[in-house]
C-alpha cells in the first residue's frame, strides 16, 4: 500500500487552503460593497426631496402673505389718511380691507398646516443623516479591517502554498493523483481519511472488520464504501 501519511499531512494543508480561499472571496466580495450606505442614501435622497417641495410651498405661501401684509397697509393708509371722501369709496375700501384680511388668514392657516407637515419630515430627515454618517463610519472602519485580513490571510495561503509545493514534490505521482481524484469529488474536499475504532473517522461508518484487516496487512489501498475517502490505517 502507498504511503499515506504525507497524503493526509497534506489533506490538512489543503483543506485549510479551502477554507483560507473561501474566506478571501468573501472579503473580496465585502470589498467595496456599499449596498447597504446606498440604500440609506436613497431614502435620505427622498425625504430631501420632499422637504425642498415643502420649502418651495413654504416660500410661496409666505410671498402671499407679505404681499396681502403690503396691501392691507396700502389700503388702510388711503381709508384712515383723509384722502378719500366719498362714503362709497369708503365702504369699497373697508370691503376690500376686509376680504384681504381673509384671504391672509387663509394663506396663514395654510403655512400652518405646511409647518406642522414638514416637522415630522425634517427630524425623520436629521434621524437618517445620523443613521447615514455612522453607517459610513462603520463602512469605512470595517474596510480596514477586512482588507488587513485580506493581506493576513494572502499571506497565510502564501505559505501554505509553499508548503504544500515541497510536500508533493515527494509524493508518488499516481498516489497525489488518486487523492486529487478523490477530494475532487468529496463535498469537503477530502481525499483520506483514517480508520479509528473499525470506523471511517470521516463519515463514521464501521468498516467490515475483513476490510479493516486487509488495511492492516495488505498493500493496496482500500476506499470507504460509505464515503468513498481512501483508508489510512489506525
Ligand atoms: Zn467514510
């Protein structure tokens, strides 16, 4: 039976590679992604929207009132300044005063009405730019930390790869072939795998006890018919 032993020095090397690779795609993956800084930034985008049509709204409906402030004063200063004389007119003006004033007590229940619904918005808006500004903090700090793993983990695999260059350059070629074939096609990426206590420590099967001897003694290697992992003996 071909030696093993190294096989399975070399499965752990191997198997680590797997995890370490696993890992570097995932922080490659983290890298850089800022879906969730995106979306926070898109319902901020929003209400900032909403709160710039209020303060057009706003604005407007303060022009209004200003503007009917002017004409109420206009034509106060022509009622109570002497000018006019005749009753009629005078009336007019009094009926004029009078609709203006409720016009401007209109246009004022109406900035009311936009200052009260855009409170809410304004501190739902400041709430989320909070929300935002430490998402971003948080991003940037995990960035650092994920691209120092990145450069740890580039290293570790580095030397694994070493590692494992110098260990198959003293495995048989048809042993290092028959492993790769097996790990190849096994979920975990394992090629051996030991027999303890009659079973496969792998998938835990016990093993009929003539192919537990025939590993003790024999010279060819021998496969789990459970697993399919080639057997290294106790
Ligand atoms: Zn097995």
């Amino acid at each position: 039976m071909p030696d093993f032993s190294l096989i399975y020095k070399l499965q752990f090397t191997d198997l680590e590679l797997n995890t370490q690779g696993k890992r570097i795609d995932d922080i490659r993956k983290k890298l850089g992604d800022r879906a969730a800084i995106i979306a926070v930034q898109k319902v901020l985008d929003r209400l900032s929207i909403k709160i710039n049509e209020i303060n057009i709204r706003q604005k407007k409906t303060e022009d209004e009132i200003s503007s009917l402030i002017t004409r109420i004063s206009t034509a106060e200063q022509k009622l109570y300044g002497g000018q006019v004389a005749n009753p009629r007119e005078l009336q007019d003006l009094q009926n004029d005063i009078a609709q203006l004033g409720r016009q401007k007590d209109n246009h004022e229940d109406e900035l009311l009405a936009i200052l009260e619904e855009s409170e809410p918005i304004k501190v739902q808006h400041d709430g989320i730019q909070e929300k935002l500004k430490s998402a971003e903090s948080a991003w940037d700090t995990l960035q650092n930390q994920l691209n120092q793993e990145l450069a740890s983990v580039l290293e570790s695999t580095g030397k694994l790869k070493n590692q494992r260059d110098e260990m198959v350059s003293v495995i048989p070629n048809d042993t290092l072939e028959l492993y790769d074939q097996v790990r190849s096609r096994h979920p975990q990426g394992k090629g051996v795998a030991r027999v303890k206590n009659n079973m496969c420590e792998s998938c835990l099967v016990v093993l009929p006890a003539r192919q537990v001897q025939a590993l003790r003694s024999d010279s060819t290697s021998t496969r789990c018919t459970s697993c399919g992992l080639i057997l290294l003996p106790e």
